[in-house]
C-alpha cells in the first residue's frame, strides 16, 4: 500500500495497490487480513484518487480467508463478478457512462465418446448414476472438460477414466449446444470419434456399472436411439463416419498470434487438403 | 422454514427450507433478510439434521442483499461454487467422502465472423480499443457469445451491431479452443461465415472506428494475415469456402431428448445428405 494524506482527517490514510488494465481499469488483489473499518476507509480513499485519475472499471480479488470484507466492498457499491473455490471477484465501474465490464465464462463444455475397434464394436457403458441408471440403456462414454484441458485431452482422458482403454483422437463428428444446462450455463457438447490401441477393459468401480464392446447395430437398434431425435442424429454420424464417407472436424496444432502458444484449431482437414490454395 | 427443538437448548430453532437435488444433495435458496447469529444458529442446526439423513452436497445461495451472511457460512466450512452479479453460491460437503460437486462454467463462446457478398468483397472492421487499434489492420468482425444466447443468433447479431449489415448464417467453418483467456477460463472461438442480406454500412460508433467492403484478395494480403499462422489458417478456410469446395458444419435444429427444446446440433450436412443411411 501507498500512504498519503487525508483531506478529511489529515490522517494517513493507505491506498489499495491497483495494477492497470488495458482498458483504463485497475486491479486490485487483497492478500493480507485487514481490519473490516480499515478496509472501508482505505477502499473509500482509493476510489476517490481512481476517480480522479480517469479510471473505469475497478476489480478487487478477495481469498477466502478476507471473506469479513466481502460486505465491505457490496455497501461501498461493488458486486459480484465471479467466484472460484478460494477467491471472490468483485466489481465496481466509476464513470457515469454505461459498463462495458466482460461477462465471466458462459458455457460448460462436454464430449460424447464414440470409440470403434476394427470389428466395429462400438466401446459401451451403463453407469452408477445419472439419467440412464437402471435402464438398461448402453451409452457411449461422455464427460467434462476441464478448465484449461484441450477437448482431445478430456475425450481420451475420460475413455481411459472409464474403461481403462487407450485411443488416439480422430475427430469431431459434431457439436450441439443448449442452454440452462447447469448454474443456468450454458453447454458445448462435442460428438469426437476415437481408434481403440488397446482392447482389455477395466471399468472405474465408483461410477461405471458395466462396460463392455457392443456391435454397433445393437448399439443403434436400441429403442432409446430409436426413438430420441438427438440420439440418433448422433449415431447417423457415426455410422456415416464408419461408411467412409463423412469428414469431421480434425484438430491442428497451431500458434497464438499473440502468445505463440499452439492451442488446437478444429477444421474439416479432408476438404482443405484437396482445396485449390488460391483464390 | 420449519420449526424444531434444539436438544441443547430446548429452545425452538429454525431450520433452512433446502430442496433436494438428484445426486443426494440438498439446495437453500436464501431470500429474507436474516440475523447474522441467527443464521448461524439455523445453519448449523440444519447440517446436523442433513448429516442424520446422509445428505452430500449443500448448495447456498446468497442474493447480493444478503451480504452479511456470507462471512458466516464461510466460517461454518462452506466455500465459493460460482457468483454472478446477483447472488454468490456456496456449497458445502457433507460426507467423508471425496467430494464430487461439479465444476463451474470454464469456457466463454466467440465467433469470428466471415461475410462475403457476390462480388467477393468481405466485411471488415477496425475497432476503437482492443489490441488492433492504431495498426491499420482491416479485420473480420468479432464477438462473445452471451450465455444463453445460440452461437448462430450471436454471428447475426454481431455483424448487425458493428456493421448495420443484415445476413444469414450459414456454417462454422472450424472452431479453436484456446486457454488462459480470461480470468483463467478457456476460449472457444467459432470461425463463421454468413451471407449479406442488405450492402448499404452503418457502423457502430463507440467501439467501431471504421467499416467497408474489402475484396478478399485485399484482405489476405495484410502483412498481419500473411505473418501470423492462425490468421493465415482462419482465411485458408475461407478461400477452401469461396471455391466451393469446403464443407464446414450446419445448424440442425434437433429436440432435447429431455426437455424437447430445439437445440442446434451443427455437423457436415453435405456429406451426411450424401453417406448411405445403414450400415
């Protein structure tokens, strides 16, 4: 923190230590406890020098463990951006003109594991919980993705997870979205195909009741893909996929422009390679 | 709430009114204002009694007027799940167990949208901020898909708002998924390409610095297109497109095997019209 001087009180009042954002905003991450009246005080000084200042947006990260200065921040104006398990964001905006303060993440991300082995036998499980138990229903494998997992890592991730077997990533059949899935979020789930390169199974105990290889004829004829829209929208690109004559989409490892990080970039790679390059 | 007696101090205490999820879970929604002690002492009377009935999980959720309650449930064990500008949502496990609580939304949604009119002139846009300002670069219009909001409902709108321009959507040319974008989630960004329905511009005036028609071949020889992989990759796409011979993924309005909501399902249209339907 700064000091400087009080107009009021010509007391030393500290300031709150802002980093600058690139659009005219300041951040502000709290890590040591702080008296809930001594907060209020200093938060009260450091908006009025922000405000002074031109500033805009103003964000203070609050841990968990500052939890006694969460009402602080709400009766001095700020609310609720976004919280994760150990820290709370809060949000205030100075100028009178409207905020143009970014939403937090919007969608939830899935994917639907359709796995086929040579014999075209389609990977199949029926699990512990969740909308299928007890139906008698064989589901291929689904799953989260996880905050920072690329959809190939999370797709393989969760065959393994599930049955114990290892496959290669081929492609994205397909993706769907919809809404108020969770938390009033919304979901991208993608439909990827994967080769088996391994065939023993070992199923996850906590939440798979059984896994097993179904030819894929069973797996289409039964009466839940039959009769659900969705289900066998799914299993049509499966099948043409199996037929040889259905391009998904494959990712291509390729470099931010910004970072130069390589993050994947899903295309239809078959069409684009037999492509004229040129205009 | 409902009212039972304390064993230990015989006096009547009140209970939280929780709803009970699928997954053993019970769901508080708090809505009247509350004393902080007596929150306290109602909270911890209504996890003895969950614990009695082999509850997991305890959702919380805190309007923003209810802020002085959150210091409480944070000393009675409960941590952060996700906030929103309205309400914070706590949660809390009550097994020995490993808890299994899922996951916050960890992906925002945008689309880069490619619209090209008869005469291969292309959309394109310099923003007032962001990280192209100043550079002279003529970009594709870009935006955030709003949770809630439908990936082809978002393209239209964007391109309306930046440029006047009214169009159709026709495909997701490829996809890119990214991490580490913002507040530590992920990106998931949708190249898009739509069709003009109306040529005269009328560019937005806060964010927009300028808009027009630019001949594709102009586009792509911007040095920033020429330098930058992913740049040059988003417009080979476009090229493959232009030149017919480029299947992206279509929309497919398909019911929700749940609810019966029409969800898009996007996949290869023109190679599932033209794969044999059996197997």
């Amino acid at each position: 923190m700064e000091h400087v001087v009080s107009e009021n009180t010509a007391q030393p009042v500290e300031l709150l230590h802002g980093v600058e954002d690139r659009y005219g905003g300041v951040k502000v991450e709290m890590k040591d406890p702080l008296d809930y009246d001594v907060f209020v005080a200093t938060l009260r000084a450091s908006i009025s020098q922000w405000r002074q200042q031109g500033k805009k947006g103003v964000w203070i990260k609050l841990p968990i463990e500052l939890v006694n200065l969460v009402e602080a921040a709400v009766k001095e104006g700020f609310w609720y951006h976004h919280a994760e398990p150990t820290y709370l964001m809060l949000v205030y905006w100075i100028p009178e003109s409207p905020n143009t303060i970014p939403a937090n993440a919007s969608h939830q991300v899935g994917v639907g594991l359709f796995v086929i082995n040579d014999k075209k036998e389609m990977l199949v499980v029926q699990e512990k919980s969740g909308k299928f138990k007890g139906s008698g229903f064989w589901k291929f494998p689904t799953g989260v993705v996880n905050e920072g997992e690329d959809i190939r890592e999370a797709a393989i991730r969760e065959v393994k997870e599930e049955t114990g077997i290892k496959t290669e990533f081929l492609e994205v059949l397909g993706f769907r979205q919809s809404h108020q899935v969770i938390f009033g979020k919304s979901d991208l789930f993608f439909l990827c195909i994967l080769r088996p390169l391994s065939c023993d199974i070992k199923k996850q105990e906590t939440e798979i009741e059984a896994a097993k290889w179904m030819p894929i004829e069973d797996y289409v004829a039964q009466s839940f893909v039959q009769k659900h829209q969705l289900a066998k929208s799914f299993a049509d690109l499966c099948i043409a996929k199996i037929n040889g004559s259905y391009a998904g989409f494959t990712p291509v490892p390729s470099p931010s422009a910004y970072s130069g990080k390589l993050f994947d970039l899903y295309l239809n790679s078959y069409d684009l390679n037999k492509s004229p390059a040129s205009l």
